[in-house]
C-alpha cells in the first residue's frame, strides 16, 4: 500500500474520530489529514485553534474522551484566577491546554507559519499523520443571528448553538492563500475522504479557501464522504439546524448538496438505509453501515471499510 495516498479533510469532534480510525487502520502511512482552522478564536491575548488540537490531542491519545474536547486530566487554576479577575471565562481552557495556545501565540508573533507550528505541537504529541492546514492566513466562521454576527465560539460555546442561524460568512477566507502543501496533497491523493464532520462549519470553511474545492474537483482522486448525520440528527454539534438554515435538507440527502460538486460516495447509517436509491439516482456509490463510532475499534472498523470500499469503486470506474 506504499503508493497509496489518502486525504482526510476533517473538523473537530468528527473529524478526530475519522482520523483515529485511519490512523489505527493498514492505511496510516498513506494518510494525511486537512484540518480546519476556522474555529479559531483569540482568548486571553492567546490563538486558540480548537479543530486542530482536537485532532492532536486525540491523535496523541490526550484527548478527555468524555468530552471529546480538551486534555485529559486537567486542571483549571489558570481559569480560575482569570474568573477571579474579572475576565469572561466561557471559554474552558484547561491549565495544560493553555500550555498550546502560549506556544502557538508565542511562534504566531515569530511569524513561524501556522503550518510549522501544528507539525511541532503534533511532533510533541507524538502524532505520526501528518496534519496539514488549508491556509496559513487568518479564515474565522461568522454567525449571523437576529441579534447580530456572533464569532464561532460565541454561537458555539457561549449561546450553546440555540440562536437561529440565519448565515455563515467565513470572515478572511476571500483573500487567504491555500497552502501548497494542501494542494499538492490534494492533487496527488487516489482517495480523498470527507470526516463526518459539520458540512457548513467545518468542511465548508475549508472548501472556502480559495482553490482547494477546485482541487478537489480537478484531482481525479475518489471522493467518499461520511454523513456526520445519523436519522436526520447529529450526535453533536449544530450540523442539522445549519443545513436547515441553509435551506438544505437535515439528512444525507442535505450532506450530498453540500459536496454534490466533487463526490463519488457517500457512507450512510443503516437506520437512513431508505435514503441510498435517491442517492444512487444522483450517481453516487452509496456504503450503508453503522456509521456510529465510539471505541477505536469502532473507528478502524469504518475506516478500513471507508477506504476499501473507495478502492474497490475507483477500480471498478476505472475498468
Ligand atoms: P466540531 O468542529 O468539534 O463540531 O467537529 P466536527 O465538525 O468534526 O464534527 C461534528 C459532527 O460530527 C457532528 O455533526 C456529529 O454528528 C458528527 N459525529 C460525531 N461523532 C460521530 C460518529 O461517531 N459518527 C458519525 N457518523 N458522525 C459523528
């Protein structure tokens, strides 16, 4: 499998779990991982870039694995203190966590690139996939609500995703430059794997960097994605109530009109098993499997399945 190439593009709390199952799976080697940055805020004088770590700190088996966010045992003094003085504290940042985001604020005003500074955190947590970014530059999702834009992790952690979503705008994203290491990656992969992960907050902030979703479509490399929507709900996370906003629909059928420009496949749970011979009809090769993915057996198990059912489809359009 040595001339194998496989992209995951991947948010958060999905995305790190898609990419657990590859890196646990036969197709490490041959995996990179596209992360999102869009969630990005800055706290305290301090970049935060929550996707990201989330990705190291599940890769690196740091993870809280109840909250699927954060580091295990951690501590909170810091926040605290900060509480104590005053400061708004929404934000959970743990005493380790904070530790990152110190290092990265710190190289961010070297001007090391945004890309460099992962690769060393991941190296730190001795994460072998390698972990691009879609861009260096500064891309921040926006949610326009009926009181105003609010920042992704206003709408996200401080409003509990309950205000209606009325738009997305991803703040930068215009006149950001996607990295050559992402493209080139893209170019070359034989299989390029959508997370389950949110459509419009964490996929569709990368396809907003300007070139990458052309990459895609111009790659020749099988697409498949994984509906991060299980009977119309997500397991987490604001996904369903931002497609219905969007106008699209709260199913696979919703996930498929988000990527409908460069898909081959699309993965659904067995309970959306009705919803496949629409799919079918818009020329997709459809994998119905329980898609719910909680031990890393579970996440191997899919990924393996995810990855050998793009090769076997590829070969088959290729005959
Ligand atoms: P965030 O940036 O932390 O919100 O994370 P992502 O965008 O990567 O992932 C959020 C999405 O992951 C939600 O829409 C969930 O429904 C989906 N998700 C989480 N766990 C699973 C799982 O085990 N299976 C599937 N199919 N989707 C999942």
């Amino acid at each position: 499998m040595s001339d194998l190439t496989i992209t995951l593009l991947a948010g958060g709390v999905g995305g790190a779990k898609a990419a657990e199952g590859l890196a646990a799976s036969a197709y490490s080697d041959a995996t990179h991982i596209i992360g999102n940055i869009a969630d990005d805020e800055e706290f305290h004088g301090l970049w935060i870039s929550p996707d990201i770590d989330t990705l190291i700190y599940s890769l690196g088996d740091q993870i809280d694995r109840e909250r699927g966010w954060g580091r295990k045992n951690e501590s909170y003094q810091v926040l605290n203190e900060l509480k104590a003085l005053g400061q708004e504290t929404w934000m959970t940042l743990g005493d380790l966590d904070l530790a990152t985001h110190i290092y990265r604020t710190e190289l961010r005003k070297q001007g090391v690139r945004a890309s460099h500074i992962t690769q060393r955190l991941a190296n730190r947590h001795g994460v072998q996939v390698p972990i691009l970014l879609p861009t260096d530059d500064v891309v921040q999702t926006q949610v326009r609500t009926a009181s105003g834009w609010l920042s992704f992790q206003e709408y996200f952690v401080r409003e509990h995703c309950e205000p209606k979503v009325l738009g997305i705008d991803y703040k930068g994203a215009k006149i950001a430059r996607a990295t050559s290491e992402a493209l080139n990656q893209i170019a070359n992969s034989d299989v390029i794997i959508v997370a389950p992960s949110n459509p419009i907050v964490s996929i569709g902030a990368i396809l907003a960097i300007p070139g990458i979703q052309e990459a895609i479509e111009k790659s020749g490399a099988y697409v498949i994605a994984i509906s991060p929507l299980i009977a119309g709900k997500t397991i987490k996370g604001p996904a369903d109530k931002m497609l219905e906003s969007m106008g699209k629909s709260t199913d696979s059928k919703g996930v498929y009109q988000c990527y409908s420009s460069f898909l081959n496949a699309l993965v659904i749970d067995d309970v959306d098993r009705s919803d496949a011979p629409w799919l079918e009809g818009k020329g997709l090769d459809v994998l119905v499997t329980p898609t719910f993915m909680s031990s890393t057996e579970d996440k191997r198990a899919l990924l393996t399945d995810v990855v050998a059912f793009a090769l076997a489809q590829r070969q088959q359009r290729v005959a």
